[in-house]
C-alpha cells in the first residue's frame, strides 16, 4: 500500500518554498539593496564637490528641495507629460484599433509599420525626431511650413514640452494600439451585426458596444505607460536637456542634474525617494483600478 505523499511537498520530497527561495532572495536583495542606499544617503551630506563635508544631515536634504522651486516645475511637468501623452496614445490607439480592425488593402503591412515605432530605441527616436523632423531648417516640418508659405517653427525652443509630448507620443501609441487591437479580436461579431440589424451606426456600435468592450484594455495602457511615462528621460536629455531653463525638467531629468551635475548625492537621493513614493502611489491607484475592472 502506498503511503500517501505529504501535502505541500514536490515529488522531490522538497517543498515549494525551498525551490522558491533562492529566487526570491536574489530578487529581494536586487530590490532592497538599492533602495536602501538610496534612503541612506538621502540622510547624509554627501556632495562629491565637498568631500570634507560628509555626516549625517537629517531632514536636510528633504528641506533644500522641497523648498526648491524646481522641484514642484519638475514635478509640473512630469505630471503634463503623462497626461497628454496618455491622452494621444488613449485616443489615438483605440481609434487606430478600430480603423485597423476593419478590412482593408494592406491591413497586414500597415499593422507592421505603425506598429514598428515601439521597436525604436528612445534616443535613436528622439535623435530622428530632433534632426529630421523638426528641424528649424532642414526638417520635414520645416519643408511642409514651407510648402503652404507658413514660417518654420524653432520647435524645441518655441514649444518645448509640446515637441517632449509629441516624440514621446510617437514612441508609446504603437503600444497603446498593439493592447487594443489584441483587445479588438475578442469583440462578439454577432453582437456588432445584431445592433446593425437594430439601425444603430457606426457611432452608436463604438460608444455602446465597443468602448464597453475595451474598457478593460483601457485600463492596462493606463497602468503599464503611467509607470514607464514617469521616468522618461532619453528623450529629454537628447533634444532639451531639461531647457530652455527648467521648461522640459521633469523628475526623473530633476534627479539626474543633482546627482550628475551637481554632483550632490544626497539630493539627489531624496530626489529618488520623493520619486518612487510618488510612482507607488500611482501603482496602488492604478493596481486597483484595473482590480476593479477585472472584477467588473
């Protein structure tokens, strides 16, 4: 008679805990290790410019920056930042999901092509956006200004975190459409021809069948671009480096001038832990939303 295998043990007579450990170890010290030195020297004076001048500073540090006018523009135009580009790529994508879900010449090029531009490296994009497009004088923008007898626009001087928005933009609606168009393949044909037997349109069939429908992949593009669009930085440190002044500083673009710059570790370390208080904040409130989605 064979004697019945314990419960919560492997066939190896190991269990699952012990074959998980080491995993979850090596990924708990990959992500305390870090944070933990950055909490550390956000405590400390420490500014390679002043060597002598180490110790422990407090509250310090936090003090200097959030009484830095900087911090609250950069803070500013982080929160621009995600929110156009979560506007164009929301929009954008779920009208592009619908347009390429129908049949058409092409569709399965056209597909490849507008969806190529997330396989871009952001600072190849933004080197491309910066020297071939909107050049002053030599870009594709400046040429069509030029066609219709319009003068060329200084892009990255005149609007600045317009030309952030844009590139950006570019680079994530592939994404956004990719997440819908996926979302798209599992719409009910029936229930699309049925509502068309009824007399409903084109535009009553998107407000009542099809938004409902995607309102689930909706909330995933939210979630994944919010967490990414925090840290953008490539872009930034590519065609404005933050300028002119502090127009295009983000957080994350905030963090990089104290820390390589200014060389001023512990600001730059509160900096950082300002930041990822703020990107869990944003995960929980995310995380539960699309929670309640999925319930739904």
């Amino acid at each position: 008679m064979n004697k019945p295998r314990a419960a919560g043990r492997t066939v190896g007579g190991l269990r699952p805990l012990a074959l998980q450990g080491p995993a979850v170890t090596l990924l708990f010290l990959w992500m305390i290790v870090p944070l933990a030195m950055t909490v550390w020297f956000s405590f400390q004076r420490y500014n390679l410019l002043m060597p002598g001048m180490t110790g422990f500073a407090g509250l310090e540090n936090y003090e200097y920056l959030f009484t830095d006018p900087a911090l609250w523009t950069a803070m500013l135009n982080t929160l621009l930042l995600v929110g156009w580009v979560l506007v164009i790529t929301v929009v954008g994508g779920t009208l592009l999901a619908v347009l390429f879900q129908q049949d058409f010449f092409g569709r399965g090029i056209a597909r490849v092509l507008v969806i190529s531009p997330f396989f871009v490296m952001p600072t190849v994009s933004a080197l491309v956006w910066k020297n071939l497009m909107m050049h002053p004088a030599n870009g594709v923008l400046a040429w069509l200004a030029g066609v219709f007898g319009a003068e060329p626009v200084d892009w990255f001087s005149s609007l600045p975190m317009t030309s952030i928005v844009i590139i950006v933009a570019w680079q994530w609606l592939p994404f956004a459409l990719l997440i819908l168009l996926t979302a798209m393949q599992s719409l009910d044909d029936d229930q699309v021809e049925a509502a068309r037997m009824d007399g409903a349109g084109p535009v009553a069939i998107f407000f009542f069948i099809t938004l409902p429908h995607l309102k689930r992949a909706i909330s995933v593009v939210i979630m994944i671009e919010m967490i990414f669009l925090l840290t953008v930085f490539a872009e930034i440190f590519v065609t404005t480096s933050g300028g002119p002044g502090l127009a295009t500083t983000n957080l994350a673009y905030l963090i990089y001038i104290r820390a390589l710059l200014d060389f001023d570790v512990g600001m730059a370390s509160a900096g950082g832990v300002v930041a990822i208080i703020l990107a869990n904040i944003v995960a929980i409130f995310l995380v539960r939303m699309v929670a309640k989605n999925l319930d739904e």
